[in-house]
C-alpha cells in the first residue's frame, strides 16, 4: 500500500505523543514494505531543510488554551499545490490523525480519491476549551469529515468521546463509523523502556521516592500530589517526592511546598528522554494524578514498562489503562487522606509494590509497537477494501440503470 500519514502537530520540535507514534508507523510500515509520506504543516519560522518522506502543506501556530492545555492552529495551505501533490502521489489510504483540527484534513479531502482513515488522540469532551471547539465547529467543519471517512480509530473510549457524542445516530454513514471505532492504543518502544538491570534509590539508601513527570497545570492534578506527600511526612520521614516538569504553576506548586513545611521534595524542571527513564526506573512509585483531558496515558506505560507501580488518577483515559490489578493503583487525587494512604500502601507493603510491578510488566506487552503497527496496517486494509466494494457499487448501479435505460428507449421507441 501506498499510505499518507498527516499529522496536524508540529513534527520538528520537541515531539508529542502523536509525533512519536506517526515516527514509528512510519518506520514499522516502511519495514512491511509499504511506501509511506508524512505530511504536515510547516511551522511558522521553519527554515530547515525537508526530511526524506515529509510534504509540506501550509503553516502551523501553537496556542494555549484553557485548563493548560495547547494545541496547534493549521493555516490554509495552496489548493492548488495540495491537488497536485495527490495527483502525483496517487496514495490507497491517507491516515489523518486529529481530524478535527483545522486546516489540513478538511482542505486535503476535496482533492483525494485515497481510502480515508480518522485517528483520534485527545480527549475532547471533558475538557472545556474542547466542548467550546466541537459545539461551534462540528457542523460546518466535522460533518462533511464524517461523510468522507471509511474507519475512524481512537486511542480509547475517550477520545472517541467527541465523535461518539456529535454524530448523528440517524445517517447510516455516521451510525456505522461510531459503530465501527477501531481502538487502537498508543505504543511504547519496549527496546527503549524496559526495567534497569539494578534499581539504585533514587535518595540513598534506605529511602522511598515518589516520583511526577509530566506539565504542571491545573488538570494534572499536582497539587493534590504534593498535599498527599505532606500528610505522609511525619509516618514517613524518608520518603521523597520528585517532580519533574515545567508549566505555568511551578512556582505557585513550589510555593505551595514550602508553606506546607515539605523538606523532601524536590523540583527538576524539564529532564531528557535519558533522565526520565532513570527516574522512572529507579523510582518507588511513580504517580500522576491527572484529573481530567486525559485520552490514553502514555506516561502511565512508560513507568510500567520500567518496571515501577503506578497510582494515576481515576479519570477517562487512565480508567483505560490501569485495568484489572492496575486498578489498584487508580485514585481519586482529591480525596487527600486516601491518595496518602494509597501511596504508604505501595511504597511500604512489599507484596503489594511487587503485585504492581508485576502486573505492569505484564500488561505493557501489548502495547509494544509492532503489534500497534499491525493493527494499523489491518485498519488501513479494512478501509481501502471499503473503498473498493463502495467504488464497485456504484459501477454497478449505474450499470444497472443504463440497462434499465436501454429497456425502456427500446420499449418506447
């Protein structure tokens, strides 16, 4: 197959979850032996040279919206340079991952005749800035998406949330794309991340250490970590809390330690893809507290796979990841006395931190990308055979009413 992947996001900076997973099915379906393009919006400013197997279309601005979350805003790009390009390229299936945002998929589908597949990746519908978004926008925007796509995909049931609560249930077309979701989860390089051959106290010897890597924003819920460490101070008076991180709340969230008299703990700011995994792998357990916008937790795999337990927040992504004996591990951040407890539990009872561990290491397995590719390339397949059988019906039809046509001239004439 000949395959498109588009992606919304910038593909040059600092990657995203999105961008790591575009870069791996890129290189996993190359492997396969697919021919496969990326293509996105050059970033505003971007004065580099372009990547083998990149296209270009228009521009990309990134923006903040609210409850810490951000995002990229597409410019339009050349109508004309976008048909050409199809044209020449004649791809079987264009995978475009973020449908919703503006402006590439919806300018790209005027001019293709490829097989198309939807990826959803964010949750949309629990946040507020995403409510705003698909309420002023799906109709005019979303819709005619919707009647040119042939699969849609999702990361889990909630980032699926927005597509599942616009669509309208009464179009044969829409009922059996939310019907018909492929949920594919997010992968991990388990090359990449995988247990320390000796785990090493991240604080010395005879200490235990919590360890945050994500955005300090208010819907990670960090605050919240930080209150539950402090009631654990005086039971625990070797324990540690690292918080790695940058975002608009550090100093309020450093501020927030000291007036709670917090001695260990301690703020690392932004840390390497080397750095995390140490932290991760060495780490007593790993915690993040998200309260809501989340759609998957890649975060939450990435500490499994290194072998340390996880306690993430009960909220609509997480729910999809810390199944089965990883619901030990699912809290309520607010409840401040329970987090607390929850995180004693982990760090101090051997047979419980082990039960995790050992879970973890285990579920992690089917999130290692090969498998992810494959379900992908089936998707993909599952779509370009849809658009075949649509193209023959159509044949059909028509050849039908011709015969029908001819019957009647000769009848009547």
């Amino acid at each position: 197959m000949k395959i498109a992947l588009v992606c919304p996001y910038n593909m040059f900076e600092r990657p995203g979850g999105v961008q790591q997973l575009i870069t791996h099915l890129h290189e996993g379906l190359v492997k396969k032996g697919h021919v496969v393009k990326v293509i996105t919006q050059r970033p505003t400013g971007f004065k580099g040279s372009v990547p083998e197997d990149y296209i270009l279309f228009g521009t990309v601005r990134s923006f903040s919206g609210g409850d810490g979350s951000t995002g990229a805003w597409g410019m339009p790009a050349d109508r004309e340079e976008i048909n050409k390009i199809l044209q020449k390229e004649k791809f079987d299936v264009i995978n475009f991952h973020e449908p919703w945002i503006p402006m590439l998929a919806w300018q790209m589908l005027k001019h293709s005749n490829a097989a198309h597949v939807g990826t959803f990746h964010a949750s949309l519908i629990d946040t507020t800035a995403g409510k705003t978004w698909t309420s002023s926008i799906f109709t005019p925007y979303g819709r005619p998406l919707l009647r040119q796509m042939h699969i849609f995909t999702a990361t889990s049931p909630a980032s699926a949330g927005m597509l599942i609560n616009r669509a309208n249930m009464k179009s044969p077309h829409e009922r059996e794309l939310v019907e018909n979701i492929k949920y594919i989860a997010n992968g991990i390089d388990l090359h990449l991340y995988h247990p320390p051959k000796k785990k090493l106290p991240l604080n010395g010897p005879n200490t235990k250490t919590i360890v945050y890597v994500g955005r300090l924003d208010r819907r990670k819920g960090v605050n919240y970590l930080i209150r539950a460490f402090a009631a654990l101070q005086d039971e625990m008076p070797s324990a540690y809390l690292i918080i790695a991180g940058e975002g608009s709340l550090r100093g309020r969230y450093e501020q927030l330690a000291k007036s709670l008299d917090i001695k260990n703990i301690h703020f690392s700011g932004y840390v390497s893809e080397d750095e995390k995994r140490r932290l991760m792998g060495n780490a007593d357990v790993f915690c993040s507290p998200a309260l809501f916008g989340e759609s998957f937790g890649i975060v939450l795999i990435e500490a499994m796979a290194m072998g340390t337990p996880v306690i993430g927040g009960r909220n609509a992504g997480y729910i999809h990841v810390l199944t089965g004996t990883g619901r030990l591990g699912l809290v309520g951040p607010k409840s401040i006395d329970d987090f607390a407890a929850r995180l004693k539990l982990v760090m101090t009872d051997g047979k419980v931190n082990r039960l995790l561990r050992d879970w973890g290491l285990r579920e992690v397995k089917k999130y290692n990308y090969p498998k992810i590719i494959s379900q992908y390339e089936a998707a993909y397949k599952e779509a370009l055979e849809q658009l075949t059988n649509g193209k023959a019906k159509v044949k059909s039809d028509e050849s039908q009413k011709r015969t029908i046509s001819r019957f009647f001239v000769r009848r009547h004439a």
